[in-house]
C-alpha cells in the first residue's frame, strides 16, 4: 500500500497578511482536490493562526520571537544571532519529515519592501538548502520576483532559487529578474497569481447612483532602497490619498477603505480622522474572500496592495492601480488595464482623480475585458496545477479529476 505524501507549506502565512494567506489558501485547495490524501502542515509565521483558520499543524518559522523585531539590547542581539544557528537545525529537521515542501504564491524572491537579509530571505535559503541537501523536493509556485540592490539579500535569494527543485512565476518580469541574477530559468513558466484561483461572488451590476468606490490602502514608506527618504515618501503617499478620498466625498460618492495586512491600520485612522464625513468608511476584512465582497460590490476599485488588486480584478470591477513595484505594472498590463497605473511615490491627487473619471468614462468596456483575461488566468492556473502534479507527485500523474477542472 503506497504511504501517503507528506507535503509541507512554508511562507510568512498567518502573520496577518491576506494575500499570503489567500495564496495558502488557493494551494489547500489543490491539494485537497487533486491529492486528499497527502499529509499537510507548515512551517509559518503566524502557526496558531494558521492551524486556527485552515486546520492543518503548524510550526513556528524562526526559533527566536523577536525575529522581525529590531535588537537594540545585548540580550536581544545574542538571541537574535543564536536563533539563526538553531534555525539552520530546526529547518532541516522539519523539511527531513517530508517528501515535498510547497511556497505558495507571494513576493519571496523580491524586496520591493523593507527588507533584511538575516530576516526572511536566510529563512528561505536555509529551507532550500535543505531540501537539496535531504533529497526533499522544494517547489517555488507562482512566485514574485525582482531585482534586488542589496548584495546579501541578491545572493541568497539566487541561491535559493537554484537550489529549489521547482520554480515558477506569477509574471515574466519576475522570471526575467531571476534570468538576470544567473538563475537558469530555460525551464521555468509563467503562471497567474495563485489567489486567481480562488472562488469570486458574482460581479456587482452597475447602478444608479453608482456604487461605493473602494480605496485600497497601505503603510507605504518605499522600498528597500528607499530606507533615507522612507517618511518623505510616506507622507506624500498618505496626504495624496487623502486629498483623493476627500474629492470623492465632496462629490457624494460613498468609499470604503480597504487594507492588505494589519500594519494598514495607522493609515485607515489617519484618513477617517483627516476626511470628516459620513459617505467614509473601513472595511474590516480577515480574507481575500471578505476582500472580493467588498470589491463586487464596488462602482469602481483604487488599490496599492497587489492581493487588493488581484480582488478588484478578479471580481471584474474596474481597477486603478496605485503602483510601488513592476509587479503591480505586470498585473494591470496582464488584465488589460496596463493604462490605469499611478506612481505611489509620486502620488499626484488631481491627476489620480482625472485617470479615476477616465476609467469610470470606460467602465463597460474595462468589465468585458476583465471577463475575457479571467477566463485565461482560471486555464493558466489549471495548467500550473497539472504541472506541479507532474512534476511533484509523479506518482499521482493522472487525469485532472472533474471536480478540480469544475473549480478552476
């Protein structure tokens, strides 16, 4: 009797960002799908929260606590360095009890945020390391990437793509970025983001008065290249915004602000205390799924947070991206609305709001071509799925089961 497969999951999951849980989320889905079987758990961020929403184990990703917290102390420091010794153990011994460990989605081969090279990059290379070391089939699905100016964080980064037994990517700049860093990629594809996978309400139909507008928002300050001018951007970005959702209401139209990941709080406080009226509201979503609720039922979606944009897109709802990475310019170009870009680092409101009334002006047309590029996101993400079957559980290797085809 053959044993059941032992598939691991790993990634900043249940650390409170929803686009890394809904790409957890799309890949349970698959698994359960196409191999109910497998014995799943993870190695995570946020490992209670993780087993609390998608009752899979789940283990805590790094030994010290206080990983992603700054080390002023002697105390802290010492810990901080000894938990990377103890990690290199931890992860192998985890990555040992499997034969597949699965990165679903998610931007781990880029650094268009802050970024430290001891942090989350080490953490992913000491996993892909371990897997060719184990004989462990690490698979990087659907990922992001970039390039990347800090040289620890561009080295480790390409080392745990070469070493990872699979690879694929949610646009070709982010396979063109690790092509540049030396990486082999002759072999790997391009697939959507995995979160296109998940299941979308039916769009809203337009009205009149029209719909709510949904504004996403972000606790932007730049990249990681941006650290000397990181409140500069930030104040610009935020008082942008506000000046936008402000024009809004004083032309009656209803907005719901949206986030991406509990850090967005401060900035959805500051907006609602800046822009005094009652047509301005939060929306207080713990998934994707809450996210696309909001986004169907929308006239129209301005969004910073990639996984905002995928639920906007996603929904059918005319989008307008607030762009701080290629990642984001990908996305939009993929969908068919690579014109609705605005630069979150130069963020002009009064040209915001011009781009906004042109893709209202436009709306009818942008929805039926949103129709059309999802139906090609939901047969690309079926061919990712055969794929990674074929490639990760070649046991397995069969016909798509109806049931998987339906979903998709």
């Amino acid at each position: 009797m053959r044993r059941a497969p032992r598939v691991g999951v790993f990634g900043l999951l249940g650390s409170g960002n929803l686009g890394n849980d809904g790409s957890l989320e799309a890949l349970l889905g698959y698994l359960r799908a196409e191999h109910p079987q497998a014995v799943v758990d993870a190695l995570c961020g946020g490992p209670e929260a993780v087993t609390a929403r998608f009752g899979i184990p789940a283990t805590r990703l790094h030994w010290y606590r206080g990983e992603y917290r700054t080390a002023s102390r002697a105390g802290a420091i010492v810990s901080k360095g000894l938990g990377k010794l103890v990690d290199v153990f931890r992860t192998a011994a985890w990555v040992r009890r499997h034969d597949v460990v699965i990165v679903p989605g998610m931007g781990v081969l880029e650094a268009t945020l802050p970024l430290r090279p001891w942090g989350f990059p080490y953490a992913l290379f000491l996993l892909c390391a371990s897997g060719r070391l184990l004989g462990t089939r690490v698979a990087l699905v659907s990922v992001g990437a970039a390039t990347i100016g800090n040289r620890p964080t561009r080295a480790l980064v390409r080392w745990s793509a070469r070493l990872a037994a699979y690879r694929s990517y949610r646009d070709a700049r982010s396979r063109d970025a690790m092509r540049a860093t030396g990486v082999d990629t002759s072999r790997d594809e391009v697939y959507p983001d995995l979160a296109f996978a998940l299941p979308a309400p039916e769009a809203n139909v337009p009205s009149d008065p029209p719909g709510p507008v949904c504004v996403g928002v972000m606790d932007f300050h730049g990249g990681n290249d941006d650290r000397a001018r990181a409140e500069e951007i930030h104040r610009r970005y935020l008082d942008g915004t506000i000046r936008f959702v402000r024009a809004l209401a004083e032309e009656g139209r209803a907005v719901r602000l949206l986030t991406g990941d509990a850090c967005d709080a401060p900035v959805v406080a500051a907006i609602l205390d800046a822009v005094d009226s009652p047509l301005v509201s939060a929306a207080e979503t713990a998934s994707l799924a809450d996210l696309m609720k909001e986004t169907a039922a929308a006239e129209t979606v301005v969004a910073i947070r990639y996984h905002n944009l995928i639920c906007a897109l996603k929904t059918g709802t005319p989008t307008l991206a607030v762009t701080y990475a290629a990642k984001s310019e990908a996305l939009m170009e993929r969908m068919g609305l690579g014109t609705y870009c605005h630069p979150a680092r130069a963020l002009d409101a009064d040209r915001l709001l011009a781009q906004f009334r042109q893709l209202e002006e436009r709306a009818d047309e942008m929805r039926r071509v949103l129709a059309e590029r999802n139906e090609a996101a939901a047969r690309g993400l079926d061919h990712q799925f055969t794929a990674l079957t074929t490639a990760l559980f070649p046991a397995a290797g069969r016909a798509r089961t109806p049931a998987r085809q339906e979903a998709s």
